[in-house]
C-alpha cells in the first residue's frame, strides 16, 4: 500500500502549459514527500523534447507529474524509461479490457515514447527545478486517447506519424473522462513503483526491453541514420550498431 495522502492533484480547463505550472506550484509544497499531478483539458503551449511543439487535443492526456530527486530509486537517466512503461502497461490495458483488440501491438521506443502500431501514441518530457536546494524532476506526459495530432514530415518538428486509442477501438466509444481516470491511474502506479522495493534499476532496464523492440532498425531523428538497438546499458545508454557495423551508445540523440 501507498499513502495517497502524499498525492495532490490539481486539474485545470485550460492553462499554457502543465509543465511551467507545475514548476510554480511546487514552490508552494509543504513536504517534499509530496507528489503533485497537475492535469489540464486545454494547454496552449504545450512542447516535446529539444523545444519541439506538442500539439494537445481535447480528450487527450495532458499532465505533469512532480517529484522530488530523494524519492527517485534509481539513477535519473533510467526515469524516462520507467514511466515510459508505465504508460505502455495502461494503453495496453485499455486495449484489451475495454476494445477487445487483439491486434494492437503497443510498445516503448527509447528514450521516451510509446508506439501503438508503430505510430506515436504518447510522448514524455522531463524537466527539472531547484527548490529551496532541492531538485525537483517535472514529468509531462502526453497520451492521444480520443483524438490525433498531426505531425510533420518534414521541419524542426517533424517526427513519427501519430495515432490514438480511439481509432483502435472501432466497438466501443471511450468516455470523455477517459482522460482524468488514465492520469490518476498512472500517477497512482508511479507512486507505488517509487515505493517498491524491487524497484532497481536492473529491473527498470529488464522490462523496458520486454516493452521495446530491440533488434529492429531504427532511425535517429537528429542525423538520418539507420541503427539497430542492441540493449541497455547500466546508466540508461542505447547500445545500439551503426551503419558502419560498429557498436557505440546512443544517451541524448532521440529516435524517430
């Protein structure tokens, strides 16, 4: 059991972005034992990694998780890959429980996406703030559930095409709500992995790569290159094999 009295959720119609709320809010915690979730039907800026545009479409996913480094059990550049499955564990619960799909194949792409069908279904940012001495890690999370971005193909922001869950449950209509329960939920699951003692880094790389798809070639979104990833590595790092047949490791370079 977890102490949801730790947990403080805060859920606005419309704000900029829940990332730099959240960057404020947390200056107005009592404890850094606590976790605040700050959702948001609407925000206007929303963005992705490297300063990217992340477009936010209503009844879609639009949160920030923010927690203190001391509660974090595992070396930071591992977090990214941790709530990526947690995302994953969700989507793909959905899919099955309240579509029926059988068909949908959902899986994590590092460092910090999640795939239905090999189209772009969520995508996470993490930030960080020092408070008072204290650093805080801001964790935005971006799920399509009832509605579809488009993404470019070309540009600073081009990127993988997109889907959401909607359009994998043809049977069934996903509540409105759908949203709001998703958020809870994984902020719940966060703070109970946080708790967990089995929680180790170790383990958050064994089942990241249960998740992911190693062995398949991939591309790096900065350079064009074609890689394959082979593991990874003990502080986060993709091993990954070049198109020179040479193995290297891949830690801020983003895959499309």
């Amino acid at each position: 059991m977890f102490a949801k009295s730790r947990l403080i959720f805060q859920h606005h119609e419309l704000t900029e972005s829940t990332q730099d709320l959240a960057k404020e809010e947390i200056t107005k915690l009592e404890s850094p034992k606590n976790i605040l979730t700050i959702t948001a039907s609407e925000q206007t800026k929303g963005r992705g990694t490297s300063g990217r545009s992340w477009t936010s479409l209503g009844g879609n996913v639009i949160m920030t998780v923010a927690l203190a480094q001391d509660e974090i059990p595992v070396t930071l550049t591992l977090l990214p890959l941790q709530v990526g499955v947690l995302v994953a564990e969700r989507i793909d619960k959905i899919l099955r429980d309240a579509c029926g799909s059988e068909e949908g194949k959902v899986k994590v792409k590092w460092p910090n996406d999640v795939l239905l069908n090999d189209k772009k279904i969520a995508g996470i940012l993490i930030e960080s703030k020092v408070v008072n001495g204290l650093t805080w890690y801001l964790i935005g999370i971006g799920v399509n559930l009832l509605a579809t971005p488009d993404v470019p193909s070309e540009g600073s922001n081009r990127g993988r095409q997109a889907t959401c869950l909607q359009d994998h449950c043809p049977d069934y209509e996903l509540p409105n709500l759908t949203a709001q329960v998703f958020s809870q939920d994984l902020t719940e699951g966060l703070v109970q992995w946080l708790e967990r003692p089995s929680s180790t880094s170790e383990k958050v790389r064994e089942v990241w790569k249960e998740w992911a798809e190693m062995g398949k070639p991939q591309i790096i979104r900065e350079t064009n290159e074609v890689i394959i990833p082979l593991d990874i590595k003990e502080y986060g790092q993709l091993l990954v094999r070049g198109e020179d047949g040479k193995t290297r490791e891949l830690l801020i370079d983003y895959l499309l």
